[in-house]
C-alpha cells in the first residue's frame, strides 16, 4: 500500500529551557500522522538552521553530527521500503516503533510449523499417531523446498501466505514433486493447519484459503472378492510365517480391524455381548471411537487357533501379530501362490470387510459404521463398494416383484 512520508530533524526544546544545547528529534509523518523518537544527540539552537534540519557550519563536530542524522535518515527510510515491501502497515507509529527497534516479533511459517511439528511429536502415543506426524513432517519439508524453489529463501513471514502461495504451492507439489492429486492436495491441507493456528493466535487477519478449493479424486479401492477370500482361506501353506500372516488378515477381513487396532488387541476386550455371542469391544486407536464387532465363525477359529500361543498368553494379546511392514510384504507372497492379481496390502482387509462381507450381504451402512469405528456414514462411504454380484441378486428379486404384478 503506497503511503507518503516525511522525515523531519529539530530541536526540541522543554518548557523549562533557557540556554544551551537542546535534543534533536527525529518526527515520522505518514498521511498526515505525526510520531517522533530521539536521535541521541544536541545542538545549539544558534547553529541550527530549521529548513534544513540540519546543523550549521564546517567544523569536524559540526560534520560529524550531520553525517549521522544522514545515517538515521537512510535508515528510516530503509526501513519504510522494507514494511511497503513486506506488506506491513506503515503508520507514523509503526515506523517509530521499528526505527527505535521496539517491534513486535515477526511470526514465520517454518517457525510456526516446526512449533507445531515439535508440539505433535512429544504427544506421539496419546493424541496422535507417528504416521500422522511424519505427514506434517513431510508437508514441512515440501513446503521449505518449494519457498528455495520459488522465492529462493529459507523462510517467510506469516503475513505473506496468501492465495498466490497456496496456488504456486499445488503447483510446485504436481510439477517438480510429481505429487499425485490426492497427495498434492494433503500436503496443502496439511498447511492449512498451520494457517488455522495463525489465524486464531490473531498473527493473519484474512484467510488465504477463503476462495481456495481443491478437490480430491475418488480413488478405485481393491477389494477381495468371496472367492478371493476362500482362495486364501483354503490354500495350504508349508511355512509357518504364511500361515500366521493369512490367519491374521483373514481375522482383520472378517472383523474390519485396522492393522494397529489388531495388532494392540487384548483377549479381555473379547467378551459375550447382548445376543450371547462373542463380541469384540475395542478401542480404534487413529479415533480413539468404540468398536463394536460380532465375533464371525471365520474370525473365531483364527483366535481359537492361538489360544495356547506363548507371546499372546504373555502379553493378554489375541493374536501374534508382526510388523506391518513384513505383514505386506507376506501378503504379495501369498497373492502369488494363491494367484491373485490384486497387490494385497493389510488395510485391504478393512476394505473388504466394508465391502464383501458387510454391505453386499445386506448389512446397513449404519451398522457397519458402528463396527468399523466411523464418526460418520460419509467415511464408511468411501469403503463402501457395491458388486456386480449385489446389484444382480437386488434387480433378480425387483424382477420376481414386477411379474407377480404383471
């Protein structure tokens, strides 16, 4: 915003004053605002010449004064160059305040974010889970890049996020990053945060994300099929690790567990519920919400399988469940020998509970939201797949309706 400014030095005088030197100011006018700060120094009033705020002669102390009030009068004006380019509000105040150095601290992104980051890190294991935090670390590291990408710089004041940004950020994300859609558009969300903290600590005034709408593309999930799952169910493995890894994936298909959420199961959250059968009551630990899950016969004979195990027993555990990450890498092993095209990862399981085992065999979506944990339907939604299979039992019994009216 264009302002206008002028520096004025004088000598002002107290009420009190009869002789001798008196204090030279420094007045700041911007659109008509006065404010004014000290300079430090004095001068005589009779080798003072009041036009030129500056003061008369050529003695070494005479040029030497001058010369400094030369010095304070570039600074000032430094100064307001930086604010106008900075999109700071310049006042007569503002600029006083940040010639004499009394200023308000300049809140940055990566400041803020890495506060945030580090504020999320040390709540690991009660608020949050480690993959939600590596997200914000990896929104961080994005985001850094891109402001070396764009702006060359290693840091920007808060004020600066704008519309512009955040669009010159998507752009960066798809461009250089080769972010798919839905990553892309994570990480942006996952700034958004940071702008939220922000904007109610009173550090932004406007919201750059007001007109800013991105949209996420619905993504095909892979289900498993009831051949699929019998295929599983039904091969025989000689090594004992595949064997575990498909009797756990077939618990977690057949009860719509999350991997984290079976690998923590106790056997005292396995109790009889209203209908005197087995039930599953548990907490999911990504929502910290109840889930309620009638034990399926399938799901039974897995926990019945290692009733006598040593590490369950030990531990009060279910199952004994191994890391995810060698838990997938058995499922592409058991895909293979099973001869299924699909890449099998865990959380497929969950899918396919949604899916296969639920809603296609008439479950409602309510109820399997209620097993599965969901706060909402609109989540249970997402895993919701209807199947050919479904849709051609649904329109054979439409059809036995319409030719007993016809």
């Amino acid at each position: 915003m264009r302002t206008n400014i002028n520096l004025l030095f004088y000598l002002k005088k107290r009420s009190t004053y009869k002789n001798g030197p008196v204090a030279i100011y420094l007045r700041f006018t911007v659109d008509g605002q006065r404010a004014e700060a000290s300079t430090g120094k004095t001068c005589d009033p009779s080798r003072w010449n009041t036009q030129a705020g500056r003061a008369i002669g050529t003695k070494e102390d005479v040029r030497t004064l001058n010369s400094y009030l030369d010095t304070l009068q570039a600074k000032a004006q430094e100064f307001h160059r930086w604010m106008t380019a900075n999109d700071e509000m310049v006042t007569a105040e503002s600029l006083k305040n940040r010639f004499i150095g009394k200023t308000e601290k300049v809140r940055t992104l990566v400041t803020v974010f890495e506060d945030h980051n580090q504020k999320m890190r040390s709540l690991v294991g009660q608020e949050f889970e480690k993959s939600t935090l590596q997200r914000y670390e990896t929104a961080l590291m994005h985001t850094k890049d891109f402001m070396q990408w764009q702006h060359n710089v290693s840091d920007i004041p808060i004020t600066k996020i704008n519309f512009e940004f955040l669009n010159d950020f998507e752009y960066y994300l798809r461009s250089v990053r080769k972010c798919a859609n839905n990553s892309a558009i994570k990480y942006i969300k996952n700034l958004g945060k940071i702008v939220r903290i922000c904007l109610g600590n009173g550090w932004l005034t406007i919201d750059p994300y007001l007109n800013y709408k991105p949209k996420t593309k619905k993504v095909h999930r892979v289900v498993l099929t009831k051949e699929d799952l019998t295929a599983i169910a039904e091969k025989e493995f000689s090594v004992d690790r595949l064997r575990l890894v498909r009797d756990i994936f077939l618990f977690s298909c057949y009860t719509g567990l999350a991997y984290v959420d079976v690998k923590k199961l106790k056997r005292s959250e396995m109790a009889k519920g209203v209908d005197g059968d087995l039930w599953i009551h548990t907490n999911r630990q990504k929502t910290d919400t109840l889930s309620r899950i009638p034990i399926l016969p399938a799901a039974l004979k897995v926990i019945e399988r290692y009733e006598d195990n040593p590490q369950c027993i030990v531990d009060d555990l279910l199952l004994p469940v191994m890391s995810n990450q060698k838990m997938n890498a058995y499922l592409k092993e058991i895909a293979d020998l099973c001869g299924i095209s699909k890449l099998l990862t865990f959380h497929i399981a969950r899918h396919t509970f949604a899916t296969t085992v639920t809603l296609n065999n008439g479950v409602p979506i309510e109820s399997v939201a209620k097993m599965m944990g969901h706060t909402s339907i609109k989540t249970t939604q997402i895993y919701a797949k209807v199947m050919d299979h479904k849709i051609s039992s649904d329109m054979a019994a439409l059809k036995v309706k319409l030719s007993a009216i016809n």
